[in-house]
C-alpha cells in the first residue's frame, strides 16, 4: 500500500450462480508441489479452535489449516478469474461454522468485489447479493453483536445486521471523502459506533451512519489510514496506522498524537494487532518488519527482519508467544517465542508465479523452477526429487525474475531474465551474466593509393562494438552449438556457449515473444506476426498471420517443418513454412491457447489451453486432438517425467498430474524426461 492513490477495480463477472465451489468439489486438481510460499495477505483463526486458522491470498485462493499453521491446503478459489485479494477473513464467534470473506479485483476501476458467507465451516461458499461488485477493502464484525458486520469499500460503508442477508449505505452517497475506505473498525461495546479510514484520513459515526464527522486532529494531513483498532477493553483508547506514521486517541478519536520509536521508513504500517491476553501488547506489521509496543505505544522494539513486509499478524489467543505473520513473498512465517525467532510455515502453501518449468537432461528428478515478482525470494528453485522438496538457487540473479530456462548439453542451465541472460554451470553455486553482444559494421571509403600518388583506392574495414544485452528475455532455445534468445530487443543468437551474442531486430520487430528451430528453419513470434527463416537465420519473411488474430502467444515447429501458433483465436496451423495458415478448430480450444509444444519422447504434439490448465495432445501430426489432462490451474509451462506430467501455473507454484491419471493417459510416453515449454 502507498500514500498515492491506487489504480484499481474493473467489473468482474461471477458464476452466475454467485456461488463458489471449495478446491475438492472442483474438477480433480492436480497436486501442488511448491517452492513453498508466497504472498499471503490475511490470517484469522477459529475462536473455538485456534489451530483451525484461515489464510487469504491476493489470487482468490483461501487456504486452511488445522495444525495452527504447521501445514496447509487450498479450500477454495473465489472469482472467476486470479484477481480477487482477500484481505480480510472473519469467523463468527458463536458459531464457526458461519465465516465472511471480503474480497476486491485488482483490476477493476470502482467495481470489482464481494462478501461471501459460508455456512458450513467453509466447504461451500456463496456470494452476497447486497455486495456484489463492490471493491470491498474492509470488513469488520461486532463484538457485542456478531450478526452485524459493516463493510468499506471504494464508494462507502454498507452494514449489514442479519449477518449479510441484507445491507445498507450508512455513508452519504456521492460524498466527497467518505469513500476509497481502506479501514473498518466497530466499537466493541457499541455496533452503532464505526471508524471508517479512507485514502485521505479517517471519519466516524456514533449513530450507524446518520451522521459522520472527521477524525483528524493531530494527524499529518492527506494521510491514507490502512487500519484502526479500538481497545477491547477501553473503548476511548483508539490507534490508527497512515502512511504518515501510527497515531494513537485516548479520547475516542477526537484527538490524535503520532507515536514515536518507529523510523520513518518503517512507518508504513498495514495493519495493526492487540494481544487477546494482553492489551498493552499491540504489534504494528509495517514495510520494514513486525513492531511491537508492550506499554501501550510509548516504546516500540522490531522484532522480526526489516526485509520482511508484514500484511497481517495473527497471535494465538491460548500462547501469546505463537505468533503468524502473513507477509509479501515469505509466506507464512511463524514464531514461538513471542517474536524472538521466526521461521517459515509454508508446508502445503505455494503462491508463487512460476513463467518457466525445465526438466534436466541428465537426472529426470531434477526440475528447474523460473519465478518472477518475488526478488530476493525468487529467482530459480531446483528439485533433485521430482518436486518433493525444493531449493532456492538464485545468488548471482540479483532479484531478477526468470521468464524462460533452457539446458546447454554439458549440463549447464540458462535463464532468461527481466535483465538479460545468466548461466549457472552443472553443479555451479552462482549465475553469471553472458550478454557480450558483438554488433558488427562495414566501413568503406575511398583513399589516396600513398602519400605522393594521386590514385586511389577502396578501403573496407570491420567495425567491432560490443554492448551488454539488458532487455526481458521471454525464451530461449539450445539447439546444438547454436543458442537463440527472444527477447524485447530482437532476436540473438550464440554459437560459443553464451560468451558472444549477434543480432537484434528481425524486419523491424524488436518484441520477440518466442523462438523454435529444426535443422535450418527457424520460427519467432511477436504479438501480432510470425517470422520464418529457412536458412538458419540468414534472411527472414514474415508471415502474416490472419486479421481476425489479435495476440500471438507462442509458435512450435512439430516433424516436416509444420507450423503451429498459439494464438488468443485459437490454433492456427500451416504446412507451408507460414505461406498460408488454417484455423484448425477440431478438438481443440476456440480461444486461448496459450502455447504449443513437440514431445520429441512421446512423438506427439501438446497443446496448453491459457488459463484453464487443459492439455491437449495429438500422436498424428495435429490431424486429430484429445484432452490429456486437467491441471485445474492457470498454466504457462508443462514438463513430462517418466510419463507424468508437470505444469508451472500463474500462482499456485509447480503442480503435478496424479500418477493414477498419468498412468491412465501417458502409457504411450517413453520413460525418461523431456522438457516441454
């Protein structure tokens, strides 16, 4: 979160059943394998069950634990698509087997959101219709009275008192500063008193919204208010969180003062926590680590690594020396020793985004994971057992995100990044950079023949400059002694294992998504066209694609030279070498196929449909296609081991094909490994 307002929320279109199924009564899922971690935006724990503990993610993914936090597993997936952020859980003291979940679209404008309630601890969940489509970035329930819930979102504050069968404005509409509200709060004691923080400062009503007035008096103005807590027992205490800093009221919010021993670049301050056992104990998770005041915010102590950026804090009613901490990228980091020591508790948690899958050439059990939006914590995971367990192999990346892995054929492997191309040889601890780009020119120019004659002669001489290759590099390609990289500044290649790189634009394309080869023909891929070389590269043609295709995604180059693209239209297909395409539409998706593929191994042509996880195949030539496979996860890359396959997904890190269903599907592959992107 930041002090400028954000770009948010466009309409999302729910089921139109407003409903959401929880991950076991979806269609088989494939199992999920890790790297652990990732973002977790929200944490909340049963009140008649402390190891029962909720985890929100920022992809619509709800997760659960029963073992306080030791492990998880995914229980549902809200919205139709990877954008809602579910940043705050709720469960009904009472009764836990009723629970609320907010949620906002990351890509809407001013809609975008719901509440969803389910009944039966989880298990089935559905939309509440006086919320839908709103970006709802709060949610608070009543202490006193559990029935009532108030919600903010980017146009008001809505109250609901028949836990969300109906709901109500309780803010002026169209007002002009109550609204873009970021924070909830509701008296412990009074369900009609209710702190609202917005992007500029906060409000406050002590009726249920008949009348509100601004509680700003010692706050630094223009000061975005991310969360306010009320006392539990003393209702008149009340802290509020800003980009400003942390602010604390003893009179009910009619007066603030900002509190000291926070350093500035620690102040922003996300959310705010009391200890259940102790009220004194309040813990602020700010941008630069988790705080923690023991004297009511006169002192404050860091007590976690200021790398970490801390979302929510959960602190176990029963122990208040266990403590959970959702955090951007680390996941779920647990500590119990009150602050002491955190370690990471990720088991069964994977909210990673994972652009490249590779498979070792020479150990099938060893896969290769390319990850991008999580820097330090990022970069390339390998596994040496198939996924069990893995290990993060980044020192030399520099926090930069990994779009594509390739493998030389002395064992090294390479990765395309947001900052050029690396190298980490077999067995190497470290990447190195290799983006020595040669760019060649030929100077000619007529000279005197010498000093005294008045002949002349023509000169020719090679110009040799070398410059660093710094572009997104989307894919790569060994083929061989010769290495290809498409990149967002043309197309190179490398014939000296990576120590030299030519080229650049091809016919005046920069943007190079992807780029195949077999034998002399090579094929690239920008948005909107497709390249052609038949003589390795020394001229090209482009082919046109048809203009009903508005975004290419990927191109493959299956036995005797035929074409197939992946196209947001579908598949096209050319035997022609791109002179004319077809629109092939039996048996495969009509839309969004995100990428094509040749199983040298299985002798056979994968097909991956963008967003659904579906995998296609064909043993004879694209003449015929059947569903392989489900993943049941947005996919970018598939790999096949010993006949089983494995994807990279947008969110939800590597998972895998059930071995009974790979048995079921893969017995015409060969045993062995291939990799497949």
């Amino acid at each position: 979160m930041t002090c400028s307002l954000h770009k948010l929320l466009k309409t999302l279109v729910l089921l139109a059943a407003l409903s959401v199924l929880p991950a076991a009564a979806q269609a088989q899922h494939w199992i999920p394998l890790g790297p652990d971690g990732g973002n977790v935006r929200s944490l909340a724990y049963d009140p008649h069950n402390p190891d029962r503990i909720f985890l929100g993610t920022s992809s619509g993914q709800l997760f659960l634990s029963v073992d306080n936090g030791a492990s998880w597993s995914r229980v549902a997936h809200f919205g139709s698509d990877d954008d809602y952020v579910l940043d705050h859980v709720l469960v009904d003291p009472r009764n836990s087997a009723t629970l609320y979940v907010a949620a906002w679209s990351v890509n809407g404008q001013v809609e975008g959101g719901d509440v969803f309630r389910s009944d039966d601890g989880g298990q089935s969940w559905r939309a509440l219709p006086g919320m839908h489509n709103k970006s709802v970035r709060a949610l608070a329930m009543s202490v006193s009275d559990p029935d009532t819930l108030v919600a903010g979102a980017l146009d008001g504050v809505y109250r609901t008192s028949d836990r969300g069968a109906s709901w109500q404005r309780i803010s002026p509409d169209h007002h002009a500063e109550i609204k873009n509200i970021e924070s909830i709060a509701v008296d412990p004691r009074n369900p009609g008193v209710v702190y609202a923080g917005t992007w500029h400062l906060a409000w406050k009503t002590d009726n249920g919204g008949s009348t509100w007035r601004p509680i700003r008096k010692g706050m630094i103005d223009d000061s975005d208010v991310f969360s306010v807590l009320v006392d539990r027992d003393n209702s008149s205490v009340v802290y509020a969180s800003a980009c400003s800093g942390i602010y604390k009221s003893e009179a009910a919010g009619e007066l603030f003062h900002k509190i000291q021993g926070i350093p500035f670049e620690a102040r922003r301050t996300r959310v705010l926590r009391q200890d259940p056992s102790n009220p004194a104990t309040v813990y602020a998770g700010t941008t630069e680590g988790l705080w923690r005041t023991q004297d009511a915010g006169k002192t404050w102590k860091r007590v976690s690594d200021p790398s970490v950026t801390v979302n929510d804090v959960l602190v176990d009613p029963r122990h208040a020396a266990r403590i959970l901490l959702a955090t951007d990228r680390s996941g779920v980091l647990a500590s119990t020793d009150g602050g002491a020591t955190f370690v990471a508790s990720n088991q069964g948690f994977a909210h990673r985004q994972v652009h490249a899958l590779l498979t070792d050439n020479h150990d099938p059990a060893t896969l290769y994971a390319g990850l991008v939006s999580d820097r330090e914590f990022g970069g390339v995971f390998v596994s040496h057992d198939s996924g069990s367990h893995w290990q993060q192999r980044s020192a030399g990346l520099g926090g930069r995100d990994v779009y594509t892995l390739a493998q030389a054929a002395d064992g090294s492997v390479l990765a395309g990044t947001n900052g050029g191309i690396f190298l980490l040889e077999r067995d190497g601890r470290e990447w190195r950079a290799i983006n020595s780009v040669v760019r060649e020119t030929t100077v000619t120019k007529t000279v005197r023949a010498s000093a005294k004659s008045k002949k002349k002669k023509t000169v020719t001489s090679h110009l040799v400059k070398r410059t660093e290759l710094n572009a997104r590099v989307n894919d790569l390609q060994v083929a061989g002694d010769r290495w290809l990289a498409a990149t967002a500044d043309g197309l190179y290649a490398s014939q000296d294992g990576g120590k030299s790189w030519r080229g650049g634009p091809v016919l005046g394309q920069s943007l190079i998504l992807s780029v195949r080869s077999r034998g002399p023909l090579l094929v690239a891929s920008t948005p909107s066209a497709v390249l052609v070389s038949s003589n390795g590269g020394e001229s090209w043609k482009l082919s046109a694609v048809p203009a009903y295709v508005t975004r290419v995604y990927g191109v493959a180059i299956a036995p005797e030279s035929e074409l197939w693209v992946a196209t947001r239209e579908g598949a096209l297909h050319s035997s022609d070498q791109g002179a004319s395409w077809e629109h092939v539409l039996a048996g495969l998706p009509a839309r969004d196929l995100g990428s094509f593929t040749y199983d040298e191994m299985g002798k056979r042509l994968l097909a991956i449909s963008l967003g659904t996880g579906e995998v296609f195949s064909s043993a004879d030539s694209g003449r015929s296609w059947r569903r392989t496979a489900n993943a049941g996860f947005p996919t970018r890359a598939v790999a096949l081991v010993h006949g089983r396959l494995f994807a990279a997904t947008s969110f939800d890190g590597i998972v895998a094909q059930p071995r009974g269903e790979a048995e079921a599907t893969s017995r015409a592959s060969n045993s062995g490994g291939s990799s497949l992107r």
